[in-house]
C-alpha cells in the first residue's frame, strides 16, 4: 500500500470513500424500499467504470446503469453480476449481446423486441426489458398515447419479461419545478392507464440526481443517480441539503521550470510574450487529456497552494503556467488542475463556468490517456 502514484506524471485520483458517502447520503433520501441505481455510463462520469461500480454496490447501489450495450458488456466482463439497464438506443442487431450478456435493455422498438425473443429463445433465457415514455424531454421514448398499444405488444412475445418502465426529468435541476410535475403526472395517468389494461409495471423509474434531490415524489421504486455519485451537483439550483464530496482530482507534476527573459514568446502562434523576467513551468497535460484548448490564457492550475495562470496555447500533451507568485516552486512538483491545494480549491463546476459548460462535461473530458488512481484512506488501492 502506498499513497504516492509513481505511473505517469499525470493522472486522476479516484476518492472512493468520497463515492462511498455519496452513495450513501443519496440513498439516506430515499424510502428503504426504492432500489438504487448507480450510472456509470461514460467511463462513470470520466471517473473509471470499474472502480466507480465495485465501490457504489459495495456502499449499497443494486443496479448498474450505462448507456450503450458495450458498456454493459465491458461490466459483466469485469464480474458485475448485478442488474445492468441500458438506458440508450440499441439496435437490432446487439440483440445477441443483450442475451448473451444477460442485461437489461430499454425497447423502444418492435423490432428490437423481436431480435431479442429470437436471440432468447435460441439461449432459453427470459430477457427482462423495459420501457421509456416520452414526458416531455423530447429525445427517446414511446409517446404517452404510444406506450400502451406497444406494452401490449411485448407481453405477448415469449422470452421477453416487460419489467419495467420509466421517464427522464428535461429540467429537475431548474427551482422551478412546474415542467417536473407535469411530465410527473403524464407519468402517472400512462401507469394508471396500463393498470386498467391488467398491465403491472414492476420497477417505476423517473429520478435523475437532481429529482433524487429536490423531488420525493419522483423516487418509485428505482432511482438514477449519475452526477451526484461524483460529488457534484447537477446546477447551482440543486438544493445543497444532501451534502456530496467530490470524488475526481485532476493532478500533473512540473516537467520543466525555467526563467525566462522579457520578451519570450510561449507556446504555438506565440500568443504570450513576457513583459518582463518571468519564471514558467511545463506542465505535462494537454488537451488530449481534458485540459481544453479554450483554457489557453484563461484557465489556472495550483502550485503550492496558489493559482497560476495558463499562459499560451495548451497544447495537445503539455501547457505552460507562469510560476512568478511561487518562489519555491521545484521540478516534479505537484500540480492540480481539478481538485484541492493546501486550502485552494479549483472545483469541475468553475471550470465548466469559465468554459460555458457543466460540471459534467468537465469529467467526461478526462481521457482515456489519464490513469485513474483509485484511493481508500488515501491509499492508493488500484490503477485503471
Ligand atoms: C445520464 C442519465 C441519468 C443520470 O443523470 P444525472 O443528472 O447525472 O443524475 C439518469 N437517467 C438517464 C436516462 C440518463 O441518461
């Protein structure tokens, strides 16, 4: 066990037991009954599926949700024996890695349901699927009036177990909750309408993180919980009553330190030009591993405890920081790029407003390049 990464000079730091509290603050907002489900669709938010996942059902999740079929192939190819919902399209031709993979898949196509039973009934399985209804986010989904005729389709197609059904909130991150309530209540009559046609819905699902939040009524009998796990929150509308520690911190080390006369131009098109003697630091991440090319000029890293400005053009591997305002900085020092500094702190969320963005993308933007460090106590426990 160790605490220093000695891999590449930049990487991510994965604070499980900061997941771990997530979780479990999450699930302390929900009735005891309604099942957790833990996204870890996009490499978990950028955070590392594998680890994210073992380390949520350990804290108490019972589902794993991604988006894409190869995701849900790559858990079960890790060992996750849990229930895995594809939230996303599949056409009908992944229909054999469903069933061979024993996941759980959002049909939203007659053919697709159809691929599926064939591929079923070939393996003698039960394939248990569900569906989603259209509330109002525009996007994917049965039409309210479509859901019914479609239900009735699938329960009479052997090897298909129609499980369950559920919607996605356009704005539950808004303090405004009126839009909610009404995709809640088109939820609700489209239940209640299966129900007069001697249809049950097992597993109801509409919570996103933010709804987990700010909407009780929302919870059913599964939550969604994505962003959240991370530690952040969905927007600055999200009440703060359920407290989330981040969990992802960006680092990299000083490759290089160097004073440098006035008049140096920095990196490509020389877009800085020191207007005096000026001590800069190499930093080796570049945008190939998240750290935005709109960072270029604008952004700051931490270097013992203190911001310092991205000067320059960042570049696909390295970025340069003026490193004036820390006279002690040295070689191989560490540098944060997200994350917490002896009492200075750049979060996801002012990055994603320095840059237009959210919370979310900043994560997600974190590249396959960058080790993720897996962390307990601040012991390092695995390297993905
Ligand atoms: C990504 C996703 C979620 C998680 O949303 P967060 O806002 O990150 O909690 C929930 N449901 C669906 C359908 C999703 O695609």
């Amino acid at each position: 066990m160790t605490t220093e990464f000695h891999g590449r000079p930049t990487w991510a730091d994965i604070d499980l037991d900061a997941l771990q509290h997530n979780v479990r603050a999450l699930r302390a907002c929900i009735p005891p009954a309604t099942r957790f489900g833990a996204v870890v669709k996009a490499n978990a938010y950028g955070h590392g599926m594998e680890g994210i996942a073992r380390a949520a059902l350990e804290a108490g999740a019972d589902w794993l949700m991604v988006n894409t079929v190869d995701e849900g192939v790559r858990l079960r190819r890790a060992g996750f024996t849990c229930p895995v919902l594809t939230l996303g399209y599949a056409p009908h031709w992944e229909a054999e890695k469903i069933v061979r993979c024993g996941l759980t898949p959002t049909v939203n196509t007659r053919q697709l349901a159809l691929a599926l039973a064939r591929e079923a009934r070939t393996a003698s399985k039960t394939v248990n699927v569900h569906v989603k209804l259209d509330t109002g986010l525009g996007r994917f989904g049965q039409l309210p009036e479509e859901v019914q005729p479609f239900v009735q389709m699938l329960v009479t197609i052997p090897h298909l177990n129609f499980e369950g059904l559920w919607t996605h909130f356009a704005s539950a991150d808004e303090a405004d909750k009126s839009y909610s309530h009404q995709q809640l209540a088109i939820y609700r009559h489209v239940l209640a309408n299966l129900e007069a046609h001697g249809i049950v819905v097992g597993i109801r699902h509409t919570a996103n993180s933010a709804a987990i939040i700010d909407l009780p009524e929302s919870h059913f009998d599964l939550v969604r919980a994505g962003v959240s796990l991370y530690g952040l929150y969905t927007s600055p509308q999200v009440s703060r009553r359920v407290p989330l520690k981040p969990v992802m911190s960006l680092k990299s080390r000083i490759a290089r330190l160097r004073t440098l006369p006035a008049g140096s131009t920095i990196s490509y098109n020389r877009t800085y030009i020191t207007g005096k003697e000026t001590r800069v630091a190499l930093v080796p991440i570049g945008y190939a591993d998240g750290l935005v090319r709109a960072l270029s000029n604008r952004g700051c890293l931490l270097v013992g405890g203190r911001r310092v400005p991205i000067i320059g053009r960042v570049c696909m591997d390295q970025c340069v920081v003026n490193v004036d305002g820390v006279p002690d900085a040295s070689q191989d020092d560490e540098v944060v790029v997200i994350g917490a500094q002896k009492g200075e702190e750049i979060t996801a969320d002012e990055l994603a407003g320095l840059l237009g963005t959210i919370n979310y993308e900043v994560t997600c933007n974190v590249s396959a390049r960058v080790p993720r460090v897996f962390r307990r106590g601040g012991q390092i426990i695995e390297i993905a």
